[in-house]
C-alpha cells in the first residue's frame, strides 16, 4: 500500500508560492505580469491565494517567470535505480 504525504491542494500552494516568489523577485506587480503573460491580474491574485489555476494559464505564468523546460522535465521519466527500495516494507526491513 502506497501512502501520500503531499495532497494536490499542497502542490497546488507549492507552485503558487514559488511562481510569487519569482513575480516579486522580477520586481513584478500583477498587473504587470498579467500584460506580459496574458493572464488576467485577477486570476494571479486567485492563484496566489488559493493555488487555483487553469494549466494552460499555469504554463503561461511558469513560462513568463521561470524556464518552462524545467517544468517540462518533470514528464521525463528519470533512469530506475535497481537498488532504491520500492515500498515502506522494504526500508523498514532493511533499515535504510
């Protein structure tokens, strides 16, 4: 059985935290940043707020104030390490 420490709500705050940190490390209002990525200023505060967001505007923020193959790599499916364990059982049997 597989157990989940981060729900999608998490995720969801996660990346709002990050894409605000960027905005005000650009020296960005929303308003501002709503021009250049077409996204309404509106719908950034939402975003900001509760981590609401359609994908696509999430893509044009993300795309706007960080690198987009960065978020791209994430549906790259990394090299299996052989050795890593595959459940809680195995960890906890092995001591890891």
């Amino acid at each position: 059985m597989n157990y989940l420490l981060l729900s999608e709500g998490d995720v969801q705050l996660a990346f709002a935290e990050h894409l605000k940190e960027r905005r005000k490390k650009a020296k960005m209002s929303r308003e501002a940043l709503a021009k250049k990525s077409t996204v309404p200023a509106s719908t950034i505060k939402k975003f900001e707020v509760t981590g609401l967001i359609s994908f696509r505007q999430l893509l044009l923020l993300w795309q706007t104030l960080d690198d987009l193959t960065r978020l791209y790599d994430l549906t790259k499916v990394p090299a299996q390490n052989k050795n890593a364990p595959t459940s809680i059982d195995q960890v906890l049997n092995n001591g890891l």
